[in-house]
C-alpha cells in the first residue's frame, strides 16, 4: 500500500497534485490520507506501506511550522518500511515585523528533518533542491516542475482565440488583477481581447465591479474540462508570481501545459528552472502590440518545456525510487 499523505482539508493545489498522482499511480494499492492535528494519533499503516508525504506547511498549520506532523513522522519512523516527502514548499522569509520572519527557523528544521528522514525526495524547484541537498544530496531524488492539475489536453491547438485567461484561486486571482492594474484592461482594449475570469469569485466587491465595469467575462467555478476547452483555444494565461517560485504554480503550469502564452507579473525577470523571459513567457501586461505570430511562439515554448514533467513523469520518478527499494 502506498500511502500519499496530506493536508486534512480537501482542495487546493496540494491536495488536487496529490489526487491526481493517485490516479497516474493507480488507484489500487494507493490511497490519500488526510492528516490533522486532531487526526494524527489514528494514523495508521501496515509493515510494507510506503509513506509519500506531500509537505506543504502552510496546508498542515496556519503558521506553516507543523511540529506535530514532524513528531509523529520521527516517533513512526522505524515503523516505516519506504518514506519519501515531495516539498512543495520549505519556508517562509519576511521583514522582522511579520510572523514568518520569527517561524522561518522552526520551518527551515522541520524541512531539514524531514529530508534527513527520508529514503527518497522530490521537489518543484532547482533552489529547494540546491537547500535540500545539504542535508539529504545521497537520497535518490527528482526535481520536477508540478504538473497541470486540471489536466493534459490530448491535442495542441494552433489555432487561437484572442483571449485571456486569468485562472486560480480567489486569492491568487485579486492579487494578479491588482498588480495588472488598468495596463490589462487599457491593453485589452488596444489589442481586441477578451478577458475571461476562471474560478470561485473573489471576495473583493469593488474588484468584481471593476471587472464587470470593463467586460470582463465571470465564468465562476467550472469542471476541469471546461477548463481545459477554454485554455486550449485562449491566447494569453494571467499571473502574478515570482518567477523564482513559478515551477511550483499549477496555474503556471497549466497555462503552460495548454499552449497559453504566459504573461507573468514578477518582481524580477532572472532565469529560473529553465524559464527564460521573453521565451516561455512575456514579462508584465504588454504595453506594446504582441502579435499572434509572436505570442504563439511563446507559448508553443511554455508547452515545450512543460512536457519534461508531465503527470506521467512524477509518476514514473516516484514508481523508480519504489523499484529501486521495494520491487514496484
């Protein structure tokens, strides 16, 4: 039995990675187990279990520093036949006055025992994996950029509608609406494209407003294949993200997966997990014209570079380091 451990709550971008490569490993033999603070003292698993946590701090605790998960991990351990963590995130860092400044030493050791735990480790990010390797280099290990958890599209479309998609979380969504400001809506206008909203609607009013007031269309939660269809024959993808974390974004990824041409909103524009501005992506809202020739180019890159770690391939890493130890 292969156990892929997460967070107690289900949705979001863990849980639905997580899902998701239950399926790529086959349902049989593979289930989910959601843990909690409240929930850990009945954990339970067999001899021969493999235990695949998927450490996402944030997703365990508020505060992001789990020690309870890391205790109960240690206390099991010589119980656990095969332990491997994929770490989608390791700490968090912040001014003085912030709260992740005092926890990012707790988190920091939480990640360094857990690496040091582990037979084997995955991760999203060449600088988790760089961090990781100081305490964990002769693990087996694989880092992969996450896959699309909406999905693969069967087939590329080349032909493409003037569109943009503006896709994730309530959360993630107002934050890239408010560091697009007006330049997306002004180059919308200049540039005849539509801008379609995808998922929960956000909580801000007066940013509902404002999206309503400039045409934007609200299409709400939808199922995975209207997802799919609508990026599959969009042009542009919307996101606000640090390029330096970018591996770790399913709405990246999926953008990605899907031939979109990503527009990305960051602090900075540094080469990142093979990315490279201007080539897998444009680099704020475009204050010039981008033709379709040129935008088609990009995201024909995006998906290029997306294919390496498809669903498929976290799959087969993880059923390589499980042959390599249990005869999977």
């Amino acid at each position: 039995m292969i156990q892929i451990v997460v967070p107690a709550q289900q949705g979001g971008g863990v849980y639905d990675f997580a899902f998701k490569l239950q399926s790529a490993l086959g349902q049989e033999g593979v289930r989910l187990v959601h843990l909690s603070k409240a929930t850990i003292s009945d954990w339970q698993f067999g001899p021969e279990d493999v235990v695949f946590l998927q450490l996402s701090g944030y997703g365990f605790e508020k505060r992001g520093a789990p020690l309870w998960l890391l205790g109960a991990i240690e206390k099991r351990r010589k119980h656990i036949k095969t332990f491997g963590v994929f770490f989608h995130e390791l700490f968090a860092f912040g001014p003085p006055w912030t709260s992740a400044f005092w926890l990012s030493p707790v988190q920091r050791y939480i990640a360094r025992r857990l690496a040091e735990l582990s037979d084997f480790w995955m991760t999203s990010r060449e600088g988790s994996a760089q961090w990781l390797k100081r305490f964990a280099a002769d693990k087996p290990h694989a880092v992969l950029p996450v896959f699309s958890t909406i999905g693969e599209p069967a087939d590329y479309a080349q032909t493409r509608l003037p569109r943009v998609i503006v896709f994730g979380s309530p959360g993630l969504r107002q934050l890239t609406y408010q560091a697009a400001g007006d330049k997306l809506f002004t180059w919308a206008k200049q540039a005849a494209l539509e801008i379609h909203d995808i998922g929960a609607p956000v909580a801000d009013q007066q940013l509902l407003a404002t999206l309503r007031s400039n045409g934007v269309a609200l299409h709400g939660h939808l199922p995975d294949r209207e997802i799919r269809h609508a990026m599959a024959s969009a042009m542009f993808g919307l996101l606000a993200y640090p390029v330096e974390y970018v591996a770790k974004s399913s709405v990246f990824a999926a953008y990605a997966a899907h031939g979109l041409c990503p527009v990305l909103i960051s602090q900075g524009y540094g080469k990142s997990d093979g990315l490279v501005c201007g080539h897998h992506y444009l680099p704020n809202v475009p204050t010039q014209m981008v033709s379709f020739v040129q935008a088609a180019a990009v995201g024909a890159a995006a998906c290029e570079w997306y294919q390496p770690h498809q669903l498929r391939n976290h799959a087969e890493a993880v059923r390589g380091f499980l042959r390599d130890r249990e005869g999977f």
